[in-house]
C-alpha cells in the first residue's frame, strides 16, 4: 500500500475537489491511502469526510498584498500568494516538506499547487501535475498572458516573470534545492495529466505543443442532495452561485423577475439570504447537489463558468450563462462564446440578467451548440480519464516509465 499526497492550494469552493475525489477513491480500491492536503477545509468537510477521507490544511500565504493590478498571467497569479515575499516563500515551503516528512508520500499529486511544486523540487519524490488548462498553463518562456486574444501587453509580461523567477531562486537557494531557469520549469514533473477537452481549455491549442496529451473532464456525479425543483411554468434553470461573487443579491433578485422554475446552489448560504431569496418558483439549497441528475433535468444553467460545471452541463447539452467572476472564468468565457456555447454578462451588467436568460433559452444556435458539443463528445466516460490518470500514478509508484500513458 502507498501513501499518495493529494495537494490542492489555489482556487475556491468544490470544483479541485470534485475531480480529485473521483481520483481518490480510484486510488483506494486499489489499496493506496490517499491523503488530502488542501486549501479550504469547509469543502474537505462537505465533500472528502463523509468519504472517509483525511484532509490536512495546505500551508498558504495569509499575508495581504495591496496595490496589485489584476494579473496578466500565470506569474502575476503568483505575486499575492506569496511570490513577493522570499522568506515568506520559504517559511510556507519548509512547511510543505515538513508535512512530506511527517506523511511519508510515495506519490504527490499536485492540483492547482505551485508552491508545493515549488517545495516538492529535488526531494525525490514522484510527482503527478492534475487539473484543468488554468492550472497547467503552456509553458512558453515568458508564460503567456492570460487575455492571449488581446494586443500584446509589452515588456511587462517579461519584467514580472523575471521577478517572481528571482523569488523562487532564491527560497531553492535557501532549501537546497535545484534551481529554476525558466518559470515554465516550476511545471516540470514526472507525469502530466491535463483533464480537460480542447474546446474548453482557457488556452487556444496553438499555445501549446502539439502533442500535448489530453485527457477528458473529472467532475463528481452523484455525491450531493438529490434536486427538487420548484413547481413553477417555463424552463429549468439550474444557477450554481459562489458567496463572493460581488453582486450577488442583485443576482438573486433578477432571479426572482424570471419566469421558470430555478434551483440555485450557493455553498454555505446564510439562513437570512435563504428565507429572503429562497420562495416561490426560486430554491435555494446551501449544499451540494448530485450533479449528475441536475444536468439531466434542467434545460440550461448559469454559472461563473468552473470548468467542472461548464464542462458537465455542455456533455449534456444544456446551453449556458456565464457571469465570470476571476481571471480563469474570463479566459473561459471568452472560449466559449467564441465558439457559440454561451453568452455572458459583465461584473456590471448583471441587471440584465432576465434578458440574458431569456436570450440564451429562446435562442435556437446555443442550445444547438450544445446539442452538437454533447453529440461530438457522446462516447466519453470519465471512468476512462480516471483509469487513466490510476495508470499513471501506479506507473510512477512502480518506477515504469509507462507513466505517461496516452488519453483513453
């Protein structure tokens, strides 16, 4: 039996968790012990403890960064972390190891976790980079910038990557570790796994190699409360809202000028907003649901556009809406919409919510664009993607070099 590390550090709510549970569990009939190393326990607790599972909280960068503009690629992600700070770096990446040396891994798998990389250098330790295009960015010298569609933003691309490089040079100085050349080098482990289909990468495919391999989507199914949906005339629409969204009561208030039935989940939502907003033809549920029967039964979904939540709802064919809320559900947005699988709303434009509802169901070409994403991706099985990324971790607990296994 071996001790694999699941780490997950940046990124909020279930999405990480959600298709590494799956992985989990996988690794268990197996007769591994995985062990969760993340960052928000409130998640842990809803979804990895009624598994069984034990979950530790990931070291993390609790200082405050102010006077940041809004990052331009994966390097200026990495500032408000704790890249700005080297003997910050190096306090939470001595902690990383700490926790390598208390656990005893035989295999890290490192989701959305750049300062675990970043630790994880020169210990010897196979190590399986998972997650979605976001979190495994092209590596280009500099790493590209995040609005790739956008006119080229000059030398500051350049100028912060360099910076945040001398950062990490000098916390692999301090560990004794192995020096980086390039940023791109932070994402260069034994095994790969990009779970993700290429219509819905944040990336456009000439940003990569091109034999970049690809597997499908992880996303849980059937954990959750099953849907109970409100008796109300029109269509189903599903809404899967996050608490920090800014302007969320004014979502929930355009929600109640909708006419259809409508379930919301929104993670750990207050009693006050449940009694206000939670009545008539709007429910309101506060814990997980199974997402399996929710994408069978709704007729389209709005979303800030998670690529677990994205990629569920377009395998079933159900057209979206999108009201991004961070870089990453930006980068997607505009994927999708490019490519006819959604329309979105700006931050301040969420008082047109109705109309874009209305828009998005009454027009034919979105729900056809998912009727034909679903049709052209009707034989994947996440089953496949998850035998798969097993087939990898076994090979680098063996030491075989089948561990870069090709997509099912």
């Amino acid at each position: 039996m071996a001790t694999v590390v699941i780490a997950w550090e940046l990124g909020g709510d279930y999405g990480h968790l959600a298709r590494l549970l799956p992985l989990a569990q996988a690794l268990r009939k197996q007769g591994h012990q995985p062990v969760f190393v993340v960052r928000d326990l409130l998640g842990a607790e809803s979804l990895l403890q009624p598994q069984g599972f034990t979950a530790l909280q990931a070291p993390l960068w609790l200082g405050r960064v102010t006077q940041l503009p809004s990052p331009i690629s994966y390097a200026e992600l990495l500032m408000p972390v704790g890249f700005l700070n080297p003997r910050a770096l190096t306090g939470i990446c001595r902690a990383w190891r700490q926790l390598f040396q208390l656990l005893k891994p035989d295999l890290l798998v490192l989701d959305h976790a750049p300062t675990a990389l970043l630790a994880s250098r020169g210990l010897g330790l196979p190590r399986l980079h998972f997650g979605d295009g976001f979190c495994m960015p092209p590596t280009t010298q500099p790493l590209p910038q995040f609005a790739w569609w956008q006119a080229p933003v000059g030398p500051r691309l350049a100028d912060s990557e360099a910076h945040v490089l001398s950062q990490a040079k000098q916390v692999l100085g301090a560990l004794g570790a192995p020096t980086l050349q390039t940023l791109a080098q932070l994402f260069d482990v034994e095994a790969q796994a990009l779970c993700s289909f290429e219509a819905l990468d944040p990336y456009p495919p000439e940003l990569r190699a091109p034999d970049t391999p690809r597997l499908g989507p992880v996303f849980l199914l059937s954990q959750g409360q099953q849907p109970v949906w409100p008796e109300a005339p029109g269509p189903r629409v599903f809404a899967y809202l996050k608490p920090g969204y800014g302007p969320l009561e004014q979502v929930l208030q355009a929600l109640q000028r909708v006419p259809a039935s409508i379930l919301v989940h929104l993670p750990g939502a207050a009693r006050k907003t449940l009694d206000q907003y939670s009545r008539g033809h709007v429910h309101i549920s506060a814990e997980p649901l199974g997402m399996g029967a929710v994408s069978a039964q709704c007729d389209l979904a709005l979303c800030h556009g998670g690529a677990g939540t994205t990629a569920l709802m377009l395998l079933a064919g159900k057209p979206l809406a999108l009201l991004p809320m961070q870089t990453e559900q930006w980068m997607s947005a505009h994927r999708l919409q490019t490519q006819g699988l959604a329309a979105g709303l700006l931050i301040n434009e969420v008082e047109r919510l109705p109309l874009l509802l209305q828009h998005v169901w009454s027009e034919p070409r979105y729900r056809e664009a998912a009727q034909a994403f679903a049709e052209a991706h009707r034989g994947y099985r996440q089953e496949d993607t998850i035998a798969a990324v097993l087939a990898q971790c076994e090979a680098l607990l063996t030491g075989s070099s089948a561990s870069k296994v090709a997509a099912p």
